[in-house]
C-alpha cells in the first residue's frame, strides 16, 4: 500500500472535523473528548498534531468512520491512513 502524503491527511482530517462539526452530538463529544472547543479547534487548523487528534477520535467508533467514509465516498481504511501520515499518528501495530 502506497504511503498517503501528509498534505492529504491533512485535508482528510479538515473534511473530518467539518463532518464532526455538521453533528451537534458528535461535536459535543469531541470537544468533551479533546477538551477543544470548536472555536479553539478553528486556530488550529493547520496543526498536524491536533488534526492527528481528530482523525484519533474519529477512528473510535466503527460507525463514525463508515458514515464518514460513506460520506465521502472514501473507502473505510482511509482515516487511518491519514492519521499513520501525520506526526504522532505512526502506530507500529498499523501495516
């Protein structure tokens, strides 16, 4: 499998968190989650780190990545690939 470039992880996770945002429930439970609020996630958008933290709890519900994905028209391995190319995100256990 061809490493993803850290550009489009990034875009990955902006279309992640504007998903996330769309859903007020979900939204909450990021922020309760991350401690960020939408606001303070705003200032950091160009943060590699704290986009590797939205694709990190994106990946925490099976049903969250495939209403993503499905979305998105992405296949359901692409939130992790991203987060595996952002700083922070290479896990050892992930081929």
């Amino acid at each position: 499998m061809i490493a993803m470039k850290q550009d489009r992880a990034e875009t990955l996770a902006l279309q992640a968190l504007a998903w996330m945002a769309a859903d007020d429930d979900l939204a909450a439970r990021f922020a309760g989650a991350t401690g960020a609020s939408l606001a303070e996630g705003r200032e950091r958008l160009q943060d590699p780190v704290f986009l590797a933290s939205v694709l990190e709890f994106l990946l925490q519900e099976d049903r969250w990545v495939m209403a993503f994905c499905e979305a998105h028209g992405l296949p359901y391995e692409e939130p992790m690939r991203a987060l595996a190319a952002l700083p922070g995100g290479r896990r050892d256990e992930w081929p």
